[in-house]
C-alpha cells in the first residue's frame, strides 16, 4: 500500500520493484509510522532509506571525551547531515562570528573547544549551526569562576584548555584526572618539559598501520619529531589542545590534587591506572620489569 501511494503520487515510478527492494534490505520490516519530506531530487533509494526513520528531519550526533577534530569530522559523512566532513572541517579552521564573540583569545582552529555530549541537530543544518551549538556548549559548561580558578594556577582559559585536553588523554582512569592534572602544574612551575606522549601522538598525526590518529606504542624515534607540539623537545605547553576534553579533565584543572609527584607511569597491571613518583629515581624503579 504505501509503495502503491508513493508511485500514485508520483516519487517512485515502479511499485514492484520498489517492494522487491525494500524486502532485499530488510526495509519492509522497519517501515516506521511518521511524518517524511521528500525532495524532487531524492531517488527511490534514499526514499526507501527516509521512511524507516522516524525522525527524518533530526540527526543525533554524539561527541566522546578526547576525540580531535577530525575524529569528530570522521562521524559527518554517515550521520544523515547535507555538508561534507571536508566543510566541516574547513569551517572550524574559520571560525565564525558567533566564537570570535565568545572568545578573548584568536585560535587557529576550534580544536578543543568542541564540547563532548549528545547533540540534535536538523538534518539541514549548516556546519557553522552545528559548530556554534557545540562551542556555545562548552561555554555553557564552564562553571562560574572558571577562569579565576585556573588562574592561580598561572593559566588564561585556553592555557586551562590546553592542559584539560593533555590530561583527557593521559587519564585512562579519568579519577585520576585532578592527580595527573597537579603532576603537570608541578613540572610547568620548574620549568620541566611536559613529556606527554599524546602530544607527540597528535603531532605524529593519522598512523596508516594502526589505522589510528593515535599512534600506540610510540617508538623513541616517534619522540625526536619536530613539532612545536612534542613536549618532549618543547618546554610549556604545546600551542594548542590535542583534543576536545570533556568536563573532568576540564574541573581537575580549576581543582588539581596537590602532591610532591613530578613524574608518572603506566601500572604494569593492564588497570590503566598509574604510578606516581617523586624522584626521575624512584620513576625508573617503577619501570615494569
């Protein structure tokens, strides 16, 4: 009946084999009761597609903690929006008005500021709507008094950012996010290098092999690269996030746990949890044997 009243309205031209389509994709059994809105230029495939969606007009499009930006773009082309991931990643290298607003501070891209939650947005949505939604919901996020916290840390709101998106990586165990967060401000007030191995990841960028943007393990050549983000050549922070850190990583800055660590590793127990330590000594000791 509904493949008769598709063809008498004149959106598919053979019924017959519309149904034998349908039934070939498993189609038949989804069909969902609803309200659709076809355009001229829709085929019947992405007819038969459109009406076992029940919310044809919305797309949900979820976010995780510690994803880059091109992870994020990675969702685009399968998530039912009409832009490309190539424009959504042009239009977070060009930030709109709306974020130049927002920010007292001119990053080269929004990198970071991508706030991690579950997102609805209209299928039609442009990729400037749909970065606007996200970077006003991290600054929603923020609590109040955010700045002034990360402040006496000698931190400005993109440094805070910076090292929240450091510790999202770091943080296997993501309760151990204020820990890990005061071992970096140790190192920062006496002038240690970082030595993150995230930061070096994302330097390293997509690695073909592992078909990953975070290159695991890294070599000791890995760690030599050229790169104003290789904490390990690089004193301070690198020059942007490395990801897009969620609300721990963001609070264990503002709130760091105090302690006499400045170096830490993974536990040899596979818990990814990590051991802390004073001394570079007492670090080489905790070495997994």
């Amino acid at each position: 009946m509904i493949s008769e009243r598709l063809h008498t309205e004149g959106w598919i031209n053979n019924p017959e084999v519309f149904n034998i389509y349908l039934k070939y994709k498993g189609i038949d059994r989804r069909i969902q009761a609803g309200s659709y809105m076809f355009s001229a230029d829709d085929t019947p495939l992405r007819i038969a597609e459109q009406i076992h969606d029940t919310d044809p007009e919305n797309v949900d499009f979820s976010i995780l903690p510690g994803w880059r930006i091109e992870e994020i773009a990675g969702l685009i082309p399968g998530g039912g929006f009409t832009f490309s991931d190539d424009d959504f990643l042009e239009t977070i290298q060009s930030p709109g008005e709306y974020i130049y607003n927002e920010l007292d501070f001119y990053p080269d891209n929004l990198e970071g500021l991508l706030y991690p939650t579950r997102y609805t947005f209209l299928r039609i949505s442009s990729p400037q709507n749909v970065i606007d939604e996200m970077v006003r919901a991290f600054f929603d996020y923020l609590p109040a008094g955010y700045e002034q916290h990360v402040a006496e840390y000698g931190l400005s709101l993109y440094e805070a950012v910076i090292l929240a998106s450091i510790i999202q990586k770091e943080a296997v165990i993501i309760q151990e996010a204020p820990l890990i967060a005061g071992v970096f401000i140790n190192r920062l007030n006496e002038g240690m290098p970082l030595q993150s191995d995230p930061t070096v990841q994302y330097a390293l960028g997509f690695d073909e092999d592992q078909q990953s943007w975070w290159k695991n393990p890294l070599t000791s050549e890995d760690l030599k690269i050229d790169s104003p983000f290789n904490t390990y050549k690089q004193f301070g922070l690198p020059p942007a996030p490395i990801c897009n850190p969620g609300a721990q990583a963001l609070l264990a800055v503002a709130n760091p746990e105090e302690s006499e660590y400045f170096y830490f590793r993974s536990a040899c127990d596979g818990s990814g949890l990590h051991i802390f330590s004073r001394t570079y000594e007492e670090h080489l000791e905790s070495a997994c044997k």
